[in-house]
C-alpha cells in the first residue's frame, strides 16, 4: 500500500513457530483469530484460493523486467496479456475493495483512499486507523464475509478491509497491517494456516505485498529500482507456488495487482489557486460544497480553468467511471486528462511539504492504459493457458466465489466475464448452485 500506510503500521511482538524464525524481523504483529466454530463439514472437502496482491504491479511489468515464476503462471492457467482493468479512481484502497466485494468503489463507498462523508460529518483515511477498522465504513460482502456466513473459514495476512468486522463478519484469522513484516515470513503464515485440521483450515486466503508499488512511487515505473522489485516479488511468488504445491491440497493461486503505475508530469496544481474555496471541505482533490450555489459557482470557475483537468457536476460524470452518485466522491468532481497531481490546497504555512513523487495512479484507465493491473491463476480449476482480454476487476470476485461454491450477494461483477477460464465441471456446477 502507500507510503502512509508504512507509516501508520503496527508494532507488536509475534510468536513464530520455530519453522520460521529464520525469515522472522525483530518487531511483527500478531495474528488475531476471530472464533467462529469450526467449518461446516460440507465446506471442508470444497477447493482452496489463495489471493496474492502485488500492490502497483503494472501490466506489462512482468514481460517487460522479467518474472520467470509469474509468467509460468500464465502457461499454467489464465491470464490477461493486456492487463486488467481497475476501477476508477485507480487507487489502493477503493480496488483492493472493489476485487474482493465486485462492486465498484461508488457502490461499496470506499471512493478514494481518503475522503469526506458528508452525511457522517467524518473522514476515512488509509492511515487512519479507527477509520479502516470501523465496519460502518464498508459497503457490500467482502469475499472473507461471504465466506464465514456460509460456513467456510477464511484468513487475511492484510487487505483493506480485512481489519474490520463488515457484514456482520470478520476473517477467522486476520492481521493489522505491519509493512515490516518479513515478507518469506508471510508466505510461511499462509502455509501454516493450510495445515490447520480440516475443521479450522481457511479455504479463502489474501496475501499483499507493497514493495513495486513503493519503487514505482518513489522512482518511478522506468526506473531500476522497480524491476528490482518485480524480480523480488517474482521469487516470493514462485516460492509461494513451490510451497502451496508442497501441500498437496486443491489449491487455486490467483495473483492480481490493484493498478498500475505512470510517470508524473509537472508540479502540484492547487485547485484553491483558481477559486476560492472557502466554506468547503476537501480531501486531496476532492471538493465538498457547503450548498448547491457554492457546487455550481466553483463548477464554473474550473470548468475552464487548466487544460490538464476535467471538471463535472457529478451528477454529469461520464458513465464509464461510475463515479456519479455517492455524495463521498464530492462535487464539482476534478478528472485529471494526463499523470498531473492534482490537491484542492497547498499545505498551510508549517505543514509539511511533499514534492510530487515520480510515478503515480489513480488516473481514469479508459484513458491511460498505464494503469492496468495484472491477473495471472492457476491451480486444479483453471485451464491451462487462456489469454482473457481485458476486462474490469468486478469480475474477479464471481470467479472466486464459483471456484469455493459459494453463493453470491448482489455485485456489479459477472460470472459470465472470467467462466471461460474455469474448468467445466466449475462453470457447470456453479450454474446448477445459481
């Protein structure tokens, strides 16, 4: 995740079985384990998925620098050569969301990374931590949740979200996010969790790591540091691979990035240098007005003030963003038209100032296919070498639910996008399920 996440980790100590002390760091969190009896004996003898995040894993990064082990993935199973496309706004949290609920972010409410709720007078930050482990906050049925109401156990070493109790439910096992944890470390909790006893043995489990996401940020997606951080990533995927093989269990991998990543162009544009925005609340470049005179008077003054920006009433936000209808995502809403960093204000006099990072995203995907995402699966239910075309990360959620058996809630995704990847005996038995 962001660098702010970085900052706002955890620090606590962890028992390590003695099988992992060698990759074990000084200072871990510990896993929390929510007690939900054990799993339904129907569920325990139904297949396994394990959902890797490589946070800012571009689509083009595996081919491009390299990654042997991702790659054979794809030979494996499915793939999408071109990229997968996230939703808008092409952030960490609102994807990350979006690909375990099927929902786009206007939808489960996680508009942005940071946002105002003008009906809870309240802000949600990624770093703000009564914020990201307040269940209030999120919409819709993470994949997790799902799980557990249908009686299947479910584990999350980090994914926004995971921290909270939403829907009614939490992952049987769960971590609060700590960026230092040792990332072999984390491969060694996932094994572990797959040799509990069949009763206590989670069937849906995430994985996340931060480390392209941070070179890209900080160097940017051309740079040295970055392929050094996919070829990393790339040997933790294969030895996570060589291990899950070592189980001998039904195990599906699926490893997915949230977005991808670009190189900035120019300095900060502060939309306050164009208008007054006095009497509004803001978030980054979100706008809140105080009244619809005030949305329509700032509307007018953007709407043709920089050529490097798009302004709507958000009501009037083109339909291929589907961002018009949740009052989080603000209005007048600013729509970048290439890799500028846009903020409503500068920091206030003896605040901090952050010089634009070298990459970015966040930017609409339709219009800047650097922010495409990855998708590569592999395991007993996925057919072997299926190049998908480009398609929306609503659909993955669908994918995993027809992979575990389990019945889907209301979701913008479909079934019907990623079935062509599905063996069968899946697609077959899912339709019968339905």
């Amino acid at each position: 995740m962001l660098s702010a996440l970085r900052r706002a980790a955890l620090a606590a100590l962890l028992f390590v079985p003695p099988a992992c002390l060698a990759h074990a760091q000084q200072f871990v969190t510990p896993v929390v384990t929510a007690d939900h009896g054990p799993e339904a004996e129907a569920q325990q003898q139904k297949h396994y998925v394990v959902m890797v995040s490589l946070d800012g894993f571009r689509w083009d990064y595996a081919k491009r620098y390299g990654a042997p082990h991702i790659l054979e993935l794809a030979k494996e199973g499915a793939s999408a050569p071109d990229g997968m496309i996230p939703s808008y706004p092409s952030l960490t949290f609102p994807n990350h969301y979006t690909l375990v609920t099927g929902l786009y972010p206007e939808h489960h409410g996680i508009v942005a990374n940071s946002f105002y709720d003008p009906a809870r007078n309240a802000r949600y930050a990624l770093g703000k931590q009564d914020a990201v482990t307040d269940g209030s906050w999120y919409g819709g049925v993470p994949l997790w949740s799902l799980a557990e109401k249908q009686g299947m156990r479910s584990a999350c070493f980090f994914w926004p979200g995971s921290e909270a109790e939403i829907a009614g439910e939490r992952p049987s096992y769960y971590l609060h996010f700590d960026d230092h944890i040792d990332e072999h470390q984390r491969i060694d909790q996932i094994v572990q969790w797959l040799q509990l006893p069949a009763e206590k043995r989670p069937h849906f489990l995430t994985l996340y790591y931060s480390d392209v996401d941070h070179a890209g940020h900080e160097y940017g997606p051309d740079s040295k540091q970055v392929a050094e951080a996919v070829h990393r990533v790339d040997e933790l995927i294969g030895e996570l691979h060589r291990k899950l093989d070592a189980l001998h269990l039904p195990i599906d991998l699926i490893v997915v990035s949230d977005h991808g990543m670009t190189r900035v162009q120019g300095n900060w544009i502060d939309l306050d240098q164009y208008v007054s925005l006095d009497g509004f609340e803001t978030a980054g470049p979100l706008l809140y007005a105080p009244s619809e005179a005030e949305a329509n008077r700032v509307y007018q003054k953007l709407k043709a003030a920089d050529a490097r920006f798009e302004v709507y009433r958000r009501a009037k936000m083109p339909a291929g963003l589907h961002y018009d209808s949740n009052a989080r995502e603000g209005d007048p809403v600013i729509v970048p038209k290439g890799p500028y960093l846009i903020r409503a204000h500068a920091p206030d006099p003896g605040q901090p100032v952050h010089p634009p990072m070298a990459g970015e995203h966040g930017y609409d995907p339709a219009q800047m296919p650097e922010m495409r995402a990855i998708f590569f699966a592999a395991g007993p239910d996925i057919r072997a070498g299926v190049a998908l075309k480009p398609f929306e990360n609503i659909n993955v959620y669908p994918f995993v639910t027809a992979i575990l058996g389990l019945e889907n809630p209301p979701i913008d995704g479909s079934p019907n996008v990623l079935s062509g990847a599905l063996k069968s005996d899946v697609v077959s038995s899912n339709e019968v399920k339905q």
